[in-house]
C-alpha cells in the first residue's frame, strides 16, 4: 500500500480510509474494495455457520470443532501467506487467496446437496462445511502482520490507537452491512431446517458474487510494485527468532488477551444458536404504510449483529482519541471485560427481544478496545520489526485457543466414556457459558494486575 499520503509525524485521520476511497487512488481502491468485498461475505456467513450446520444435523460438538477449526486456520495461514507472497509475487497471491475464499464460499452453498450421503455419524455436506472452510478463510487471513506493520509506520507512536481505528472502521463497516443483508434474505423464510437451508444459500451466493467482484478488482488494478507485502518472510527460523524476541512488554498482554479469546471461543460459534434455538426471539414491528414486519429469529439475529457493529462504529474512534489522554491499558481492558461478561449475560437472558438488543450493543464496546489493543501490541515492536512481532504474538496466541470451541461443544453437548458408553456429563449450555465467562474474568484481571503501558502513552 502507498503510504505517500500518510507520512510518520502527521495526525491520524479516522476518517481517511473513506477520504481515499471515494477520491479513488488506485492503491487505497483496491485494497478497501477488497477488504470490504472479503469482510461481508465472511461476516454475512460465518455468524451463522452455527444454524447452518445445526439445519445440516450436526451436533454441538461437531460446530465446536467446526469453531476450532477455524482457530487452527487463523494460527497457521499468516506464515505460509507471506511464503507464497514471497514465491508469486504480491498480485498472483492476492488473487490466489480471494479465488480460495470465493471458492470456499461455492462449497458452502453447494453442501446441502449431499446432505443425504453419510460419513459415519454426520453427512458428506457437514464435511464439506470444513473443507469450505480451509478456503473461505484464506483472503481473511492473508497479510495481518503487514497490516499492523503499515500503520506502525504511518502515523505517531502517541496515535497508534487513532490510526487503527481508522483502518478498522472501514472494515468494520461492512461487519455492520454483512448482517443486515442476512437478516434481510432470511425474513421471507420460516425457522424450519430446510427454510434456513435455502435462505442461507442465497446468503452464500451473494458471498459468492462478492467474492469474485473483490478478486477480479485486485488483480486487474493492483500495483505489485507499489507493495511489500510479504516480502520479508525467512521460513520457520525467523517464527522461532521472532518469538524468543518478543518484546518483554507484551507477555503479560499475551496471556491476559490468550485467556479472554479462549474463554470466547468457547462459545463465540453458539452465540446464533442460543438466540435462534435456545431463546427463539424474534421480533414484530409495526410500520407505518407497511403493516407488520415479523422477523423470525434467524432474521432478528442479523438485527442483533447490525446492532452490535453500530455501537462499535460509533465508539470506536471516540475512546481511541479517549486512549490518547487516559492510556491503552484502561481502553484495552475495559474490551477485556466486555468480551467476559457477554457471555453469562447471554446465556441467562429472557427471551425479550429489547433486552438482547441492549445485550448486543453492550458486546459491541468489546470492539472499542480493539483499536487501543492492536497499538498496545505493535507499539513496543522497533521499527520495521511490526509486522514480524505481531505475526508471533498471534501465532503463538491462536495456537493456544485452537481447543476453545471443541470443549466448548463439549460442555453444551455432554461427554460419554468412549469404552462404555456410560454419560460422564449430561452437557450444559449453562456451564459452558458460565465458565467462559470466569475464564475471561480471571484474564481480565491479569491484565489489571500485571499488564504495562506502551511509553509513548503514558
């Protein structure tokens, strides 16, 4: 990405991304109308990935796999993308990622067709899910290192916090536009099993045509000369050289934020399900010049997530600015906090639909603090070091989360003795939720007692 306009030393606009994008500077229009192609059909799918599965017939062990799945996914592709990066250049890897991810999407929408086909205890079509997956995944997970590095170099180490908010709203964005237009495609259907089958087949082929819009824009209008993405990978050498020299400051941020994403994923995949399944809240309105608008839960769960990203937009740049006064270390956990509390509060809620409204717009001040978090983690890093720094530090956090949502399957679905047969745990979503939440308490706490201040904030 051309950083001509965002020289070290000048503020931090947060609303610079939309500036560049409608003023259509080549380099700025791809990468945002690929960051935001890829971000909506992921978000529009995966939130609800839970209730395709489940309308599939997968138990909630099998979706807690699914959720771990994808935790391996996020731990092991950054590397080997900046690698192929490094073999095919920066133009032939973009497109190469956003073909996977469109891909994925395809096997997505074509898995019910084999739901009929069984493999063991599940289906064909609940395997092509995790297969989907190893692709859809792909473009979201490529570059995060260089990510971080970019706005490392781009702005003040006092505004690191103002300039991730601002590349994060323009992506957040369409995490607000992404569920609304599921909530939208889901309104005509019922909440029967073969309703959501085909109202989240539309949903994916709009992923689908998404993802090849975002692919051929990149590869028709990329500058591979104008961008270094990738290009400072050495192999699994420089993994372990980066970890062993991770900054001191970070570690206690590292446990802390390991234990919160643990405890989160968890349950993070459920969430759909206990609106949709547990609680079943949907929502009637009446509209002038319309009538009644009934939304079935699955619809209102789209509302639910619209809400959440509104918040988070609304007061993600305020309390990044706030971080410039205060510190990060406040900023960071009150994110924390939120992230631990939601899930208790969730899992015993009525089934009202104002009172999961007001639970959602809590859970999107989790995402205030993300802004605040990524600086605290690349600002320690020497300069020109960010991008490998922040690649370790996820690495090696990712990997540890890996089983969250397989146990957290586990704890909902029950445990058996494998020899005999004989129920060891009835299962609980109660219990999984509850320990969630004590898990990303006791790291919010760690983060209170023992985490540090980046200098340049204090």
């Amino acid at each position: 990405m051309s950083l001509e306009q965002d020289r070290p030393g000048e503020s931090a606009d947060p609303l610079d991304p939309f500036r560049q994008f409608f003023a259509l500077e080549r380099d700025v229009l791809v990468l945002s109308a690929a960051m935001f192609a890829f971000s909506l059909g992921f978000q529009m799918t995966n939130r609800y990935m839970a209730e395709y599965m489940s309308a599939l017939g997968a138990s909630a062990f099998v979706i807690g796999l699914f959720g771990s799945f994808g935790n391996i996914i996020s731990a092991v592709y950054p590397y080997p993308g900046g690698a192929i990066s490094d073999r095919i250049g920066s133009r032939y890897a973009l497109t190469a990622f956003g073909l996977c991810s469109t891909v994925g999407f395809g096997i997505w929408l074509a898995a019910p067709a084999f739901a009929d086909v069984s493999i063991g205890s599940t289906s064909l079509a609940v395997v092509l899910l995790f297969v989907g997956l190893l692709l859809a995944q792909a473009w979201k997970s490529f570059g995060l290192g260089a990510t971080f590095a970019i706005v490392k170099q781009a702005v003040p180490p006092s505004q690191l916090a103002a300039g991730f908010a601002s590349t994060e709203t323009f992506r957040r964005t369409a995490f607000l536009v992404g569920p609304l237009v599921a909530a939208a495609l889901f309104y005509p259907f019922g909440s029967s099993d073969g309703e959501i089958r085909t109202a989240f087949q539309l949903i994916l082929l709009i992923a689908v045509v998404f993802g090849v819009l975002g692919t051929l824009v990149q590869h028709v209008l990329y500058r591979p000369d104008e961008d270094d993405v990738g290009k400072a990978f050495e192999g699994v050498s420089q993994v372990v050289a980066d970890l062993r020299a991770m900054p001191a400051e970070l570690r206690p941020l590292l446990v802390a934020d390991t234990l919160v994403r643990f405890a989160n994923g968890m349950v993070y995949v459920f969430f759909v399900i206990v609106v949709t399944r547990v609680l079943e809240v949907g929502l009637s309105l009446s509209v002038p010049a319309v009538g009644t608008v009934d939304l079935s839960p699955q619809s209102y769960f789209g509302v639910l997530l619209g809400i959440e990203m509104l918040v988070a937009l609304l007061t993600m740049i305020p309390v990044a600015k706030a971080a410039e006064r205060i510190g990060l270390k406040p900023v960071v956990a009150l994110g924390f906090a939120v992230y631990a509390i939601f899930p208790v509060l969730l899992i015993n809620a009525p089934d009202d639909a104002v009172v999961l409204a007001a639970l959602f717009a809590f859970s999107g001040l989790r995402f205030a603090g993300l802004p605040a978090h990524k600086a605290l983690i690349v600002g320690p890093a020497e300069r020109g070091a960010g991008g490998r720094v922040t690649g370790a530090y996820y690495l090696l956090r990712n990997l540890v989360v890996i089983p969250s949502a397989a146990l957290g399957g586990l704890l909902w679905d029950g445990v058996s003795n494998p020899l005999t047969g004989t129920e060891v745990f009835a299962g609980d979503p109660i219990v999984a939720f509850t320990l969630a939440t004590a898990i990303g308490l006791l790291g919010t706490a760690y983060f209170l007692l023992f985490g540090r201040e980046f200098e340049a904030y204090e």
